[in-house]
C-alpha cells in the first residue's frame, strides 16, 4: 500500500498520541489504590446498565433478597439479607482461621464475637422495619413501572426510571454501609484478639480481593500494555483493535440516545482513530512490527498479515 510520506508520519504521530494516553491512563490507575470503576459502572445506562452494575460491591446478598421485588414480606427479606451477611462474616472467619490458627478457647471467642455482630444487625433491621418495608413497596413500584410498555423509548419514562433507580440504590448504599460498620468492628476484634502483627497481617490478607478488583486491575493492566504496544509500535493492529473493543465497551454503556447518559465525544473520536490504526499496514511502516514481521509469522499474523514492506 503506497501512502505519501505526510501521510505516513501523521498516522505514527497518530498511533504514538493514542498509545501514550492508553498508557498514561492505565499506569495513572494502577499507582491510585484508591481508584475504582464503581463511579463509572454506577452511572451506566443503556441495555448493558444491568451486567456493568453486576459487580458493584454490596454487603450480602443485597440484590437477591431486599433488593429484589419478588413480592416477599419485607421481614422475609430482611432475615434472608441478614443471613447472607452472616454467612460472609463466617466464611472470612474461617479464612482467617486457617491463615492464622488459633486455640480452641481463641475460636470459639471468635465464634461469640460473630453471634454478638450477628445480634446487632438484626436489632439494627428491627428498627428500620419500616423503612425497610417502604424501601420494598418502592422497588416493587420501580418493577412494575420498568415492565409499562414505552418505559425504555419514552424518554419522559427513562428519567422516571433513571432517578427512582438512584434513590433507591442510595439507600439501599446507606443501610448496606451501615452492616459494613457492624462487620469493620467484628474484624477489629478479630484482629485484636490475634497474638502477633504477623498473625494479623495473615489474617487480613485472607480476605482476598474482590472480584471488582480483579476487574479493574484487569483493565488497568490492559490499558497500560495496550498503550505501551502502541507507543513502541508492536503488534499494533492487535492491540488497536483492542483498545477499540474497550472504547466501544465505555460508549455503549452510555448511549447517546438515552437520557441522562453522559457525553461520550471524547471516546468516540479515539475510538475513530483506533479503528483507523488496525485498518491500515501500520506495523510496515514504524515500530517494532516494522523489523518483527520481517521473520517471525506470529508477527505477521498479528499485524493483518503484512509483510512488513515501507511505504513508498
């Protein structure tokens, strides 16, 4: 494919600008601890709203008992949220117990610290019985207002939706933040019990992390390879096509033709030059695929099967 030379050194200054940005936003996540998608998979809209918000962290089994409008009693549910919550705290004990070991008298004062926690959350639903059971009578609303025929193209109804979603999730992030306190201090205990800084770092360090960090470090991880392979110019239709792929992941979670979805220009316009990038013979022209694809047919086939011959 013969290309003027301007031609040529606009689309490596291209490929060398997206690349550096990949990389400068994936490297920019990694060295945050504090960084999170839950802002992002909060805000989504659109139909992959649903499956982005899958992972957002929550205290028990939040979305399959108060947060479900299957019709039970809000008492019903109640006690079953209670109970995931529970069974989460016993789990990490157990994990705990087998990172860091301790005698029986030791368990079994672990075991009455998790009774004591578990009694104090179920007086904490006691007293929000009622809110509870408003919280129930609004989600059950939100279903059948979300199953009325023209609720996801009428944009009047969207909004409707949209900001009864938010309000219920806020409370439901308050009460679920307030299970998270009772749960913070049964591990303070836990940890104070422990005999050894050591032991107590073990014990931490059991929790493991949860599958939204995975995630994220997952993507962090891809950005910053996806950009380092662009800036250096290897395997760049590859790796072109997969930062176009996670674009179109970012634009489709807020589409433009639903309301209160967040403007996406920004995305889109990279998302162009991306496509532009895996569509053209970049890996014969600049970069490491340029001498690669000369000897090595993996190279080759991941750069669209060029050869590796330079413009002319």
């Amino acid at each position: 494919m013969r290309l003027p030379l301007l031609a040529v050194v606009a689309l490596t200054f291209l490929r060398i600008v997206v690349g550096l940005h990949f990389f400068l936003e994936g490297l920019s996540h990694l060295r945050d601890p504090s960084w999170s998608s839950v802002g992002f998979r909060g805000a989504a809209v659109g139909p992959f709203a649903e499956s982005l918000r899958g992972l957002l962290p929550q205290t028990g089994d939040w979305s399959g008992t108060l947060g479900r409008a299957d019709g039970r009693p809000a008492a019903d549910a109640a006690t079953a949220w209670r109970e995931s919550v529970v069974t989460g705290w016993s789990r990490l004990l157990d994990r705990r117990l087998a990172a860091a070991p301790l005698d029986e008298a030791g368990r079994t004062a672990a075991r009455e610290r998790l009774d004591d926690a578990a009694e104090e959350l179920g007086g904490h639903l006691a007293e929000i019985g009622d809110d509870l059971a408003e919280y129930r009578r609004q989600a059950e609303r939100l279903a059948a207002m979300a199953r009325k025929p023209g609720s996801a193209e009428i944009p009047f109804e969207r909004e409707r939706l949209r900001t009864k979603r938010s309000e219920l999730a806020g409370q439901a992030a308050g009460w679920m933040a307030d299970a998270d306190a009772i749960g913070r201090k049964l591990v303070a205990d836990w940890d104070a019990a422990l005999p050894t800084p050591e032991a107590r770092r073990a014990a931490a360090r059991a929790a493991g992390p949860s599958a939204l960090w995975k995630a994220d470090r997952f993507v962090s991880w891809s950005l910053t390879t996806i950009g380092a392979c662009l800036l250096v110019g290897l395997f760049v239709k590859f790796n072109a096509m997969g930062g176009a792929i996670f674009l179109a992941s970012v634009v489709a979670s807020q589409p433009f033709w639903v309301a209160g979805a967040q403007p996406t220009y920004d995305q889109w316009v990279e998302l162009a030059a991306l496509l532009v990038l895996a569509a053209l013979p970049m890996g014969g022209w600049s970069g490491l695929d340029h001498f690669l694809v000369r000897w090595c047919g993996v190279c080759r086939w991941l750069n669209g099967g060029q050869s590796g011959a330079c413009a002319r």
